[in-house]
C-alpha cells in the first residue's frame, strides 16, 4: 500500500515541487545522488574505482518532453564519457553508463522510438571510442517491448550493449531464455515501477521467485549475467549458482545502488567478484530518490528524521 502510494508520489508534481523546495531535503539526496554534475559524478567513480568497485553512471531525468531535450541528453552522456575517458575510468569495463530510454525520447508523441535509437546509438559510439559500454535501463512495462527492440537493433552495431529485464513482470522468465545468447550483457533486476497484476506478480515473495528463476536462466545460458540486488538471500542463491554453473568470478558481475549497502558492495568486491555500483548524477532526482523509498519503508523515517533534524 505505501510502496503504491509512493510510487504514485514519484510521477506527481505536486509531490515534486513540495519535496525539491524542502531546504534540506539535498543532505539526504546526496547520500544516493554523486552530485549534480558530471565532474563530480566521475569524482565518485573514481574513488569507487580505487577501491576496486566497478561503476555505471547515469544522467538523472526521464519522460523528455521534447526532441531538443533528448539532444541534449544525448551530448550530455557523450561529454560524460569523455570524462570517464579523461579521468583513465573507460579500460577494463571500470566505469560504463546506463540511459533510460524516456531520458533520451522514447515517450516523445511523434517518432519517440526512432529518435531514442539514434540517440542511444550516439552514446554507444561514444562508448566504444572510449573503450567502454552502455546498458540501456528498463522503465514502466508499457515501454517493455519498445526497449528491448532498440536494443535488439542495435546489438547489431553494439553487440556488447546491455539491457535490463524485471523480474516482477510475468514475462521475464521468457524474455530471460531470449536474451541468454553468447556476448549478451542482461542486468536483472526486480523492477522499481508499479505495474497491473496482469503484467506483473503482485506479492514479494513471487517476484522474488521469478529472480531466482530469471537468474537460473542467465547463469545456466551463454550471455554475461549482471545480478542487480541488495536482497542477501538473492546474492547467496548467485554464489550457488555460479558454482552449479561453472562461472567464474570474471563471468558474471553483481550490481547495487550507490548509498545502499555499501560495506555489503565492499565485501564482495574484496572477496574477488566483479561488484558495480550504479551511481546516478544529475539536478533531476526527485523521481529516483521516491522510488528508493518506496522499496524500503524505513528510509522515509530516515528522510523525514534528516529533514527534522537539519531544518
Ligand atoms: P528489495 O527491495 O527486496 O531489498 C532487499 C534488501 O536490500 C532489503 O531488505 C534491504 O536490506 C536492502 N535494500 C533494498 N533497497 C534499499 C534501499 N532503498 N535502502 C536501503 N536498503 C535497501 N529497476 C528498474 O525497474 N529498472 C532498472 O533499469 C533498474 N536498474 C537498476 C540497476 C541497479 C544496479 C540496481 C541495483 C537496481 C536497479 N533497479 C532498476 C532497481 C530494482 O528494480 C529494485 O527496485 C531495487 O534494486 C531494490 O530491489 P532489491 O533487489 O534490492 O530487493
């Protein structure tokens, strides 16, 4: 109920404008947020990466309204990874980008897919000049099929492309069987949008189930698997299967979010397994942030004590 309430919360404005205006609501952002620009997201990177974490950075924003906007989002990605690239971040798979497909038009009224598929084939070429990758994160199920043919199109340029499936949609486990081809770079996730019954599993429990089914798939096929969770008894369950599989620690990578159980992101990575942290930058957090707090209840008492506290 208050997962729905909050996930409401993230697509209204209202909500937007009341919490962005709350004096100190920026101490409890940047504890999830590596700043808003680019020099200070690959100023994080870089200090994840001496400590032997792998990062993917992302550009804040989602639902473009407007063709200019995508451009923009486009060049902003593209100066980005001249950054990475600056700072000696793009070798060995250390530092890549992840863009949401509304970030760069996919929900634009009038040729949304097709300027999106430019627009990520723009960053891609980028990445590769660069030396690096890019994953393309998945939204609301509406945009499902619309994602995973753009990266199916470009995977054609850019087999290396990554792509991200949702473990609470019915769906995923079929889409995981697709996807688990050699080279093909899938991050699984459980998925952080609401979505209809008849799309999606409703309860904890069953999307937890579809993970571990999703990620037997993956382990068990030929792709490069990116476990993207906090969830404990998940990572366990990937140690299992690794072993059952055969995969050593270079052929499959975990993911967690940047602020959220960084000793855990550590121990991993000092045990010899490739951890990534996803790290998203940017002024546009308010939709990001609510969506954190929707999977963890007890981080809205944690924001509500922060904005008490400081104000
Ligand atoms: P779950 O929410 O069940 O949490 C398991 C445990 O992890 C909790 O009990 C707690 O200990 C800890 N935890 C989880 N969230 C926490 C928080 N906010 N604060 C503190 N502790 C927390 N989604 C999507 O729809 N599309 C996408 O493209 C992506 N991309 C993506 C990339 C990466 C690298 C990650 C890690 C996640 C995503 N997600 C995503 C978000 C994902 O779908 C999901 O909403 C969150 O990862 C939370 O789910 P968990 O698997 O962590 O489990």
């Amino acid at each position: 109920m208050l997962r729905r309430m909050l996930l409401a919360a993230s697509e209204s404005d209202r909500a937007r404008k009341l919490l962005v205006s709350a004096p100190l609501a920026r101490g409890v952002v940047a504890r999830y947020v590596a700043g808003d620009k680019a020099d200070e997201a690959v100023a994080v990177a870089d200090r994840l990466s001496a400590s032997g974490l792998l990062v993917s950075l992302d550009h804040l924003g989602e639902d473009t309204s407007e063709p200019r906007q995508a451009t923009e989002v486009g060049d902003e990605y593209v100066a980005l990874i001249g950054l990475l690239q600056a700072a000696g971040l793009t070798g060995d798979g250390r530092a890549e980008v992840s863009v949401k497909p509304t970030a760069v038009g996919l929900g634009l009224a009038e040729h949304g897919e097709k300027t999106a598929t430019e627009t990520i084939a723009r960053i891609c070429a980028a990445a590769r000049g660069a030396g690096t990758t890019v994953t393309v994160d998945m939204e609301e199920h509406g945009h499902v099929d619309a994602t995973l043919r753009i990266v199916c199109t470009l995977r054609d340029d850019y087999a290396d492309l990554g792509c991200v499936i949702q473990s609470q949609l019915r769906r995923s486990a079929d889409d995981c069987a697709d996807l688990a081809t050699p080279g093909s770079r899938v991050r699984l996730c459980k998925g952080a949008y609401s979505a209809p019954a008849d799309v999606a599993f409703a309860t904890r429990a069953e999307v937890d189930r579809s993970y571990a089914r999703c990620m037997r798939i993956l382990m068990r096929g030929s792709g490069y698997p990116m476990l993207a969770t906090h969830d404990p008894r998940l990572i366990e369950i990937a140690a299992a299967q690794a072993h059952l599989t055969g995969r050593g620690p270079g052929e499959y990578e975990y993911q967690m979010l940047y602020g959220i159980r960084p000793a855990e992101q550590q121990r991993l990575a000092d045990a010899g397994a490739r951890m990534r942290v996803y790290v998203p930058y940017g002024s546009d957090w308010y939709a990001y942030l609510v969506r954190r707090l929707a999977e963890r209840p007890a981080n809205l008492a944690f924001f509500a004590r922060s904005l008490a506290t400081r104000s």
